[in-house]
C-alpha cells in the first residue's frame, strides 16, 4: 500500500487544506522530486515539495486566507494588486501596502457593463437571466460594434436575450416556466438550466419529475461541495453561520456537541455526518451524541458514511478503517482498466497501479463529503477509475512497451468525447476517431482543454478555473460557446443519427 504523507503533524492533505494549498499538486511534486532525488528521504522530500512551492495565489495571504481568495471574495481587481507587491520579499512591506490598498479601496472592482444601474451580473440575477449567456452575447455585440459604449452594448445583450430566450422559453414544469419555478423554489435558474440542457431530454416542454430532481441533486451536490470549500477558510461567525445554513445543519445541535469541547469545524462535521434529517434539517440529540462517542470500540462494524465522520470530526482516525472496506472495489477497478487496455497481471506496471490506486484512496477519503453510501461509493469508483485511465492514457504516450488494443480503443471513441491525454497539450489523433478528432479539432485551444478537465476528468467549474489560471464566470462562457459549437457542429448531427 502506498504511503501516506505527514507534514508538521498532519496528513499532507489535513495541512494542504488547512493552509490553501492544492494538494493534488503537491501530490505530483513529490512524484516528480522522488525521481530527481532518490536518496532523499520521504519526509524530505515531502518538505521540499511544500516549501518549494511557489504558486502566487499560494504565496501571498491576507487575513487568514490567500490572497487571489481574499479578492474574489470582496471583489478586488487580484491581476492588479499583485502586479503591485509580486517582486516583494519583505512580509512587514507586503502587509503594509495590502492594508493601504484595501483601506483606501483604489482596486475595488467597477463593474464595466451596467444596466438600469445595476452590474449586469446582478441585474442578471435579479432577473433570473443567465449570465454566462448574457456575457457570450455581450462578446460577440462587442467584437461586431467596437465603436459603442458599454452600456449600449449591454442593452443589445440584453434584449437579445429576451428576444431569443424569454420570449421562446423551452423549458416548463408542470405548465409553468421553469425560471418561475425556480424562484419560487430559491433555486438557481441558471444552474438548473443547465443540467437540463446536458441531460438530452427528448421533449423539454414537458419535464419530469424525474428529470427536474435528477438536475435539482446535481445541483444541490455542487451546493454542498461549495459550502465544505467555503467551511475551510471561515473565519468568523457569519461564515460559519453561512455554512450551516447552507448544508441545512440545525444550530442547536451544533451548540449541543460543542459544549463537548469541540470546535465549530469539528462540530459541523459531527453533526453533518451523525445527525438525521428532521424537519428539513440535519439533527441530533444529546442521546445520539453519547451513543457515538460510546461506540469507537466497535468502530469497525460501522459502514463508510460513519467511518467519515469519526475521521472528520477528529475523533479517531479511520482512513485505514475505510481503505480496508473499499478495497476490494478498488482492486477491481484497477483490475478492469487492465482488460481494457491490456496490461499484463502481476506485471510491474499492473503492481504500479495497484500502487497508485491506494494513493488514489486515501486522496478520495480526504476529498469527499457525502453522508449517503451511495453516493460516497459512485464518487470513488468515478474518481479513481478517471485519475488511472489519465495516468495510462499519459504512460501509452511515453512508453511503447504497455501493449493495447488500438481498434477497440479507437471504436469506442464514436459515441462520446472521452480522453483528452492532458489538459495541457493539444489534442491527439491517437485516442479519437477520424470523425471525433475533426470535431473537437474545430474548437480553440481553451475550449478543447474544457472539454477535458470537465466531462473526462469530472472536475468542476472552480478546480477549471483553478487550473486555467482564469476567473470563474470566463469557465461559465467558455463552457456555454464550447457546448453551443458542438451542439450546432454538422458532424455531430451525423454521429447521431449513424446511431
């Protein structure tokens, strides 16, 4: 079993989230150093790989957390203040000129495009419009019009929009349009939306049910995930508070599990993972609390859902007891990929995988924030099968020695976009059919390398944006104009009806 890596008294991932840094990353680094220094040890090699790491929204903090997160959050211009203190070496002057700049709040970001004097992204959400739409229609008005000024072109945008979207609204539940349901409903439109439209319905005037709560769990999961991001850099009361509303915690039952010492972090994952559903709220009970803390000797009876929450709560430390559960499944994804591909069993790449995948565990353990088993075991399976077929798509690329199965391999490729070898690099002829290749070959750079972080390596739209180097709502349009290509794209309307 591979190791698991320990920095300052904690897991390396326990101290890559507690200090903003991306541990994935730092995964790859000390992969990298242990062939460049093979004589180190693993402790210094893990050393290295964090205090070598120089990532500029890592480096500079502000207020307990990084500082690209510090602007995002209160709407700074981050480009421009870092341009200002990145050659900077001396902590007390960064903080001194990070102060001023927010005291006097000179970089605050001025929303370019407004309209009945409101930012078009508010005016958007008030409406109930989406905005990555609104702002693919404001890019193409500007490219066409460079000579009127931005209001102008936001008023085009705008009644664009309506003229196209609201006025041929497609998308109605139970006789009423979708948009008016979802405010009813406090739901995002624009995320719903969304969902939907990836889902293939064959007649969107008449949603079902099924359909509504499949995207409405999409939805909600993508929620959750963001609350737990959010939960790790709190800092104050209104943020904690803001979690807990969003994850739908009662706050009795917080306070009741911290008079048993615990911190507000701790205890949110005490109830969040313990608690039952009451009323529209995660609960529990002074009996319940007794019950779980009374039960750590027979831990290991427990299924993986409350394992998690021994582990997140701080009570006992549980990943071993969770990799031992998961095993199996983990053996037989690995086990698969090699039929698929070919790889010899019991050869050295075959154990390397083996190896990879109990990385790839404890990585996911660390990862995850389900309460439901269902959903705890189908993220794993789907996340360490993509992290090992993008590990040997890499590997085919670099080693001929690993035999596969080209036609098959290429065959399978007609129905769907898969595997793009990396993110990075354009696309390869290799791992598409003729058809697929010119396809996905029409679309920009950028729009290719979404294509592949978000539907075969399942990533969302922050860790896109994290890697792309660009802000969240440039994700949103570029997936709108990468999607709306294919969807127009000739040759795709070819592929499905050979089917």
């Amino acid at each position: 079993m591979s190791r698991v890596y320990f920095y300052h008294g904690l897991s390396l991932g326990q101290y890559c989230a507690k200090n903003n840094i991306n541990y994935s990353r730092i995964l790859a680094r000390i992969k990298d150093l242990k062939k460049i220094n093979p004589d180190l040890s693993a402790d210094e090699i893990v050393k290295k790989a964090i205090e070598d790491f120089q990532d500029p929204r890592c480096r500079f903090t502000y207020q307990g957390m990084s500082l690209r997160q510090y602007c995002l959050l209160h709407d700074y211009n981050f480009q421009r203040i870092y341009r200002q203190i990145k050659d900077l070496t001396d902590i007390d002057e960064i903080n001194s000129k990070l102060a001023a700049y927010f005291a006097d709040d000179p970089t605050k970001r001025i929303p370019r495009y407004k309209i009945e004097g409101l930012s078009l992204k508010k005016y958007c959400e008030l409406k109930g419009y989406i905005y990555p739409t609104v702002k693919t229609y404001v890019t193409n008005f500007r490219e066409a019009n460079p000579h009127l000024q931005d209001n102008e072109i936001a008023k085009l945008a705008i009644e664009y929009y309506q003229q196209n979207h609201i006025a041929k609204e497609i998308w109605f539940y139970h006789g009423e349009r979708l948009v008016d349901y979802c405010k009813r409903n406090n739901l995002s439109y624009a995320s719903i939306f969304s969902y939907l439209d990836h889902m293939n319905i064959a007649n969107p005037k008449d949603i079902s049910d099924e359909d509504l709560n499949e995207a409405i769990k999409k939805y909600r999961i993508k929620i959750r995930k963001d609350a737990f991001k959010r939960l790790k850099n709190c800092q104050t009361e209104a943020d904690y508070q803001e979690v807990i509303s969003t994850l739908k915690i009662d706050n009795e039952s917080i306070k009741l599990v911290k008079t048993y010492n615990y911190d507000t972090i701790r205890a949110i994952y005490f109830v969040w993972y313990f608690g039952k559903e009451k009323n529209g709220l995660i609960t529990l009970d002074l009996k319940r609390i007794n019950t779980v803390l009374k039960c750590v000797r027979r831990i290991d009876l427990f299924e993986i859902n409350f394992l998690l929450g021994y582990y997140y709560s701080g009570i006992y430390d549980t990943r071993q007891l969770i990799y031992n559960k998961i095993f199996l499944s983990i053996r037989k994804i690995v086990s698969d990929l090699c039929k698929k591909y070919n790889i010899k069993f019991n050869s050295d790449y075959h154990l390397e995988l083996k190896s990879e995948a109990d990385l790839l565990a404890f990585e996911f353990i660390e990862r995850t924030n389900s309460r439901y088993i269902g959903q705890i075991i189908s993220y794993m399976n789907a996340y360490i099968s993509n992290c090992l077929k993008r590990k040997i798509l890499k590997d085919l690329q670099e080693n001929d020695n690993i035999s596969l199965n080209k036609k098959r391999y290429l065959d399978s490729k007609k129905e769907i976009i898969d595997d793009l070898s990396d993110s990075s690099s354009p696309i390869d002829r290799l791992y598409f059919s003729d058809e697929m290749f010119n396809v996905i070959k029409s679309l920009t750079l950028l729009e290719q390398k979404y294509i592949s972080l978000r539907f075969q390596y399942l990533l969302d739209d922050d860790e896109i944006a994290e890697i792309l180097n660009i802000p969240l709502e440039d994700v949103l349009i570029l997936q709108s104009q990468a999607l709306t290509k294919l969807k127009d794209n000739d040759q795709i309307k070819k592929l499905k009806l050979k089917k």
